[in-house]
C-alpha cells in the first residue's frame, strides 16, 4: 500500500470484489493514525471538533465537495462544535482502498487536525 494515499484517486467499485480483511485494513491504518476502525474492520470513522457550528458546517462541505470529486460518499453527522465522517464501500459491505485514499484527503483538509 502507498504510503501517500491522498496522492492517489478513487476508482470506482462496481461489486465483485471481497472487501479487505481486518489484517490488511489495519495495515491501511496506519497511513490514516487519526480514524478508528469500527464494525471489525469494516469501516472507518473519525470525529472531528471546532468552536461552533459555522466550522462545522464549512468542514462538512469541503468534505463534500472531496466526495464528489472521488465519487466515493461518506456518511457524516454534524453538529454545533464536531462532525463525524464515517467511511466504507457500501457495494462491497466493508472497507477498500478507495476509503483510506478518501480519509487520508479529508485529514488534508483545514482545520482536520485536531
């Protein structure tokens, strides 16, 4: 696995394929320290804080507008002072490669390191 995972792009995931085992997605997490592996290693999820709503909201855009350049949606839950990203492939009930890339861009983002 690539050790800049932002460097890369999301292909798109048409099914057919086994999603990666907790061994390998574990591996994976290591280039993305800040996320936690939930459900046994079958998706991805991080919160992150700010001081209100407005850098909440503004956070949640910019995360949508990464999604739609890859074409790979996280769900996300949003409040006054946090947002939570979760990520995995829904095509394939788990995680892919293409979720790591997603979460290493989201960590690149302002305001994503604390």
């Amino acid at each position: 696995m690539s050790a800049n995972l932002s460097a890369k792009t999301c292909t798109p995931c048409r099914g057919g394929v086994d999603p990666l085992s907790l061994a390998a997605a574990r591996e994976y997490l290591e280039s993305t320290p800040r996320w936690s592996l939930m459900d046994d290693g079958r998706r991805l999820e991080r919160k992150f804080t700010f001081k209100d709503f407005a850098q909440a909201l503004d956070f949640v855009n910019r995360v949508g507008a990464i999604a739609e350049e890859e074409g790979h949606h996280p769900d996300i839950s949003f409040g006054w002072g946090y947002a939570t990203v979760s990520v995995f492939t829904h095509k394939i009930k788990g995680l892919h490669e293409n979720d790591f890339i997603l979460a290493s861009k989201i960590d690149r983002l302002p305001g994503a390191q604390s």
